[in-house]
C-alpha cells in the first residue's frame, strides 16, 4: 500500500475517492443482503468509517516495517526479504481490519447473533479497501493518467478488493463459530488471523511472481472462495446455541 503523490489536481483526487469508494459500496450492499436480520444503519457506517481510518494507520505502520525489516535483515537475500515483508504487511491489514469491527460494532448489543461477525467484518474491510484503493489510485492517476487508472481500478475491484472480503470473512467466521463458546473465541481469532494473513501473503506473493499478465488465472480462486463463502454464510446462520 506504499505510494508517492506527484503532481495531482483536485478532480483527479475525487474521481480515485468515487472509483475507490463506489465499488467498495457496491461489495457491502451485495454482501448485506445475506443477512436476514439487517444490522442498525449507523453501527455500519462506523464500522465502515473504522475500517477507513485503520487503513491510515496501516499505512505509516507499512512504512515502518519496511525501514524495520529492510534495516534488519540488510544480510538476507532478496527474496527471503520480500516475502517477509509481504508477511508483515499482510499481518498489519487483517489485524487493523479485525480491529476496526471490534473497536466499534462487535462491542454493542447489535452483534447478537453469529452472522453478525461476518458482515462487521466484511463492512471493516470494504471500508479499508475503499481508502487503500484511493490512494492506489492516486498514485496511478498522477503517474499514468486517468485511463490506466479506470483500468486499474477495475483490476483492484476484482482482485485487491475481494481479497480483503475473504480474508476478513474468515476472522469473521472464527468469531461466529465462536459465539455460543466464548471460551473459544481467543484461539479461534487467533486461527483465523492467521489463516488470513497466510492467504493474503500468498495472493500478493502470486500477484507479483506473475505480473499483470496472468492476473484473471490468479483471481479465479478468489471467485471460488466467494462461493464457498456464501456456504459459509448459510451454515452460520443455522447455528444455534445447542447445534454448533
């Protein structure tokens, strides 16, 4: 998520907020329909406001770790480096995802049944991917031009940003399948940040060994883990406290 800004004008920050925004929404409205018992409106935009400004924080928190990391292990290869790194990174996103629901929805009375962690989650992590797709988009727009930015854009709807779905979706199951065993629930997190990380590691390790080239054969198993995600949904919603 590390950028520059160049020379950018006024019109060109508000259309990369509309192309990083707009699809984001248009995720959160495809995904809220799942829930049968729709969450209170304004919980949602919070958390969707967390998610944003988490995705800040995970910013400067990148930029660290990349001077932390670069400095530390200066006598390692290459490789090992960057693959490291992508671990880092990935480890700071889904944690700061997980902490924008926590912080806001999953502490008010409205999480009350198990499907709930799922869309708090998934409305965090369409609020960080909205932000984090801005300013990708910004840096694209001010280096590339507007054309290549719409291109982009509607790469990193497909890709970036279904990403951040299925990686959160699964913190968000773990804390689902926990909720009628709250004395599960640290190491189900747990679990589940980690899968997440590893998955997200692996999505942006492949996405850089193949280049642009082969970027849909890579977005193929994202499209799988929607569906089976959308299984997901519909086993957490028949839990109940004497069942799971």
């Amino acid at each position: 998520m590390a950028f520059t800004l160049s020379s950018i004008t006024s019109t060109d920050v508000f259309l990369a907020f509309v192309a990083g925004l707009l699809p984001a929404l248009l995720w959160l409205w495809f995904w809220l329909k799942e829930d049968s018992h729709p969450e209170p409106r304004q919980v949602l935009i919070l958390t969707f406001l967390a998610g944003m400004m988490m995705a800040v924080v995970a910013l400067f928190l990148e930029q660290f770790a990349l001077f932390a990391v670069n400095k530390t292990f200066k006598s390692f290869s290459p490789a090992f480096v960057s693959i490291f790194l992508l671990f880092v990174w990935a480890t700071i996103e889904e944690i700061a995802k997980y902490k924008a629901a926590k912080s806001v929805a999953l502490r008010l009375p409205s999480f009350d049944e198990p499907i709930d962690a799922i869309v708090y989650l998934i409305t965090a992590a369409l609020g960080f991917a909205a932000l984090e797709n801005t300013l990708f988009l910004l840096k694209v727009i001010g280096a590339q031009g507007m054309l290549v930015g719409f291109i982009t854009g509607n790469l990193r709807f497909l890709g970036a940003t279904l990403l951040h779905i299925i990686t959160s979706s699964i913190v968000g199951a773990s804390i689902a399948f926990s909720f009628f065993h709250r004395e599960k629930i640290f190491h189900n997190v747990l679990g589940g940040l980690l899968l997440a990380t590893a998955l997200h590691t692996l999505f942006n390790y492949f996405i850089i060994k193949s280049g642009s080239a082969n970027l849909f054969k890579i977005f193929i198993p994202l499209w799988f883990a929607v569906v089976v995600l959308i299984f997901i949904f519909e086993k957490i919603k028949g839990l109940k406290k004497n069942n799971n």
